[in-house]
C-alpha cells in the first residue's frame, strides 16, 4: 500500500531510535540555550556537553521535524558552488577556510556516526555527480580540476566508467567524489539527540519559543509552560521557523524538493542500479537524485512538492525518470512519497547572524544541511564557549528579507511543474 506521509514519508517509516523526550515544564537555567532540534542544534548541543558546557535545546516539534527528516540523505563535501565562485562570494578572508571546513564535514558526520554507533544506514561509498548533457560535463571538469588543486578526493568518469558506477547509459560522464555518501537522515538526527543526551544535554521537544528577551544579562526563552535563563542562545531553525521566530521565513527563498521511494528492488536488479551504493545528483537546473536504501528501494527526487495535484504530476515524472534512466527495472511500483523545504539563499551561500550579545545563527545550507549543519553546530558551539566571530569562517551579515520571495517561489514551482510534466516524455 502507497504510503502518502508527504512530510517524512520513508525516514519517518524506517527510521529507528527516536528519542522519547518531554515538553519543557516550570522555570530553568542554563550557560546555552538551543533552539530548533535539527542537526545544527543537534550537533551544538552533543558539541557543548563534549566540552562540559550546560545546554538547553528547546524544539517546536519533535526532533528532526524540518529538514533534517525530509531529505535526501546525501552527506556532500562542500557547497553546491564551485570553489572559486565561493571565495568570489565570501572573500579571501573566509571563503578558503569555508571550502576547507566544509568540504572535510563527512568526516566529522561519519565520525560522530561511528563513536556513537548511530544506526543510520552510513556509506561512505562517494557521491556522483552526473553530466546530463556536454555542457554539464564541461562544468564538472571545472569541478574536478577546482577541488583536485585543493587536494580533494574527486575524479570525473567518462562515459562509459560512470555509466558502470550509475547503471545507466543516460549520462555523459560523473563527479566522482569519494569524501561524500548517503545516510538514513532522520535516523541520524535521532542518533544525534541521542549522543547529546548520553553526553549530557538537555532536550525538549514540543516546546516552541513564544519569546526571547533580555533579562540582566541573560536571555529569558518563554515556552507555553516554561522558560530557560541562559547567558548565550544559538537559533538553529533554518527552513521550519516556528513561534516567535515565524518571520525568519522571510530571509529565505522558497524551495521545496520531493522524493518518492519504490518498494525494495530484487536483488538481480539491485547488482545493476547504483551497484557502488552512491549517492547521485544530476547537472540539470531542475535536478534529479537517486540513491538507494538498506532494504533496496530506489529514492528518486527533484524541485517541487507532492500537494494536491502536484502529487500525480511528479509522481508520473517520477515512474518515467526512471524507466528512461534505469530500464532495466522494468515496472515501477512506490511505496512512499514526501516533499520539505530547502532553507535557500540568493547566492547559495550560508549566512551568519549576530543578532545581540551572546546571541546568534548560521542558516541557509541551500539543501546541503547534514555536513553543513553538523559543523555549523560545533562551530557555534564553540563561539559560544568564548571564541571569537572568526570561528565562523563567513562574514557577519545583517538579516534581510528577500526581496519578492513570494513571487521567486510560486515561480520555482511553477517552472519544476512544467518541467517535469514534459519531461521524458519521449
């Protein structure tokens, strides 16, 4: 039976060790108060018990509720960008140790997997970054050769090598890139809750900040039943704000990205379709995803999201993407299907908030949340333990709402729609 579970779909299905956790009730006191329990919180919060710093991590929902619990899964090396176009974005100041912090993040991710044996589906088998078209072949070469002179772990495959890796004849060549891979995301924000409590954090779910204000010093943080004083507050909402903090929305663009998941391939299938367990990404505008789970389901994604109509749309895009880019699969039957929102920016580059004393955020991973999330949470961790704004490596920068983000969203899915109503069609 079709599961149609449009916010979590398959994670929230097979995902295991969700945190049983209260609402926050009564008055407390801490040195760091977290609000948002996704992997940036997640990763702050595990980040100051490690260094003996109290924490207080305050979520509207349930842990992993935005996007760390939509996603596709893929722990990437870096940003979506090219490396010179970030340091083109960010400076010279910053934009080097930005590349190089991020483009190191699965290894921070797989190594906080493995301490605490996070049962989330880890491989590290690299990602690919496929060429669909020569144009999009032409950029990855500019790829390769941009992270190769920074001693990066990348490799472009020519047709017939990632034909092999992908199992598909569909693309002109790969990105190869063997620091990156996959993991069962909610799973893993789970297990990241869980490692924050087993180290000695604090964590409520269900307990939206209704205000946040200055008390002698201290930030006072009111739920509907309780407060925290805390001497320092990292905002960790990214693209779910919730409460108080709602209008954050409105310093994003409006993004949302679907999956859809087909029922466990048979095994003979399985040795043909992503045989390397990568993770795989294409070079069109409208990107598609591919990747597969621990039980053998194909997770098919792109731009748009699955309500009302939609769902029929992209579903149908969905079953012709595949039989055009994996024939061999033959009939294609789903399982599940979900969509989230990316938390983007203009220029695809996180930002980082002072937003008072003591008082701050990074946000804007531009669908790249788990490695980037999972540094910027001990970064701010850090920051939080007495380091200077230079822990961050991006430039402090003003909040502003983005200009006609309703009008860039409805264009966004409008334009994803029509897209994939055409496409494949022949």
């Amino acid at each position: 039976m079709e599961d149609k579970n449009i916010s979590h779909g398959l994670w929230a299905a097979t995902a295991t060790g969700k945190p049983e956790l209260a609402s926050l009730q009564g008055e407390h006191k801490t040195e760091v108060a977290i609000i948002g329990g996704g992997y940036t919180g997640l990763s702050a919060a595990l980040h100051l018990s490690l260094a003996g710093t109290s924490s207080i991590l305050l979520e509207a929902n349930d842990v992993g509720f935005g996007g760390a619990g939509r996603n596709v899964g893929l722990v990437n090396a870096g940003l979506w960008l090219m490396p010179e176009d970030v340091i083109k974005l960010v400076g010279t100041a910053h934009g080097p140790t930005l590349i190089d912090v991020l483009g190191a993040s699965p290894d921070l991710v797989y190594g906080i997997i493995e301490k605490y044996k996070i049962p989330c589906e880890p491989w590290r088998h690299g990602t690919l970054h496929c060429a669909d078209s020569m144009t999009g072949y032409k950029a990855l070469q500019q790829r390769e050769k941009q992270w190769q002179e920074r001693g990066a772990d990348v490799r472009l495959l020519e047709k017939d090598e990632a034909a092999q890796k992908i199992g598909s004849k569909a693309y002109f060549g790969a990105l190869l890139d063997k620091r990156a891979g996959t993991v069962q995301p909610l799973a893993y924000a789970y297990g990241l809750a869980g490692a924050a409590l087993s180290e000695g954090a604090t964590l409520y779910n269900q307990s939206p900040v209704i205000s946040l204000v200055k008390e002698w010093g201290f930030w006072r943080l009111k739920t509907h039943q309780g407060s925290v004083l805390a001497k320092s507050v990292i905002l960790a909402v990214q693209g779910y704000p919730e409460a108080a903090f709602a209008d954050q929305i409105n310093t994003l663009v409006p993004f949302n990205y679907f999956q859809f998941a087909t029922k466990p391939l048979p095994p003979a299938i399985l040795e043909t379709v992503l045989p390397g367990k990568n993770g795989a990404w294409d070079t069109n505008l409208i990107l598609s995803s591919y990747r597969l789970d621990a039980m053998g389901r194909l997770i098919i994604g792109s731009v748009g999201n699955v309500e009302n109509v939609a769902w029929s749309l992209n579903k149908a895009w969905a079953k012709r993407s595949i039989q055009k880019v994996f024939p061999q699969i033959g009939k294609v039957d789903f399982e599940h299907g979900w969509y989230g929102r990316i938390a983007m920016t203009p220029n695809h580059i996180p930002r980082f908030h002072v937003l008072g004393d003591n008082l701050a955020m990074v946000s804007g991973y531009n669908g790249r949340g788990i490695g980037p999330g999972t540094v910027f949470g001990k970064l701010l961790a850090t920051y939080m333990m007495g380091g200077s704004p230079d822990t961050i490596p991006l430039p402090v920068s003003e909040i502003k709402p983005v200009f006609m983000r309703s009008l860039q969203g409805l264009f966004y899915e409008a334009g994803s729609r029509m897209y994939h109503l055409v496409q494949r069609r022949i």
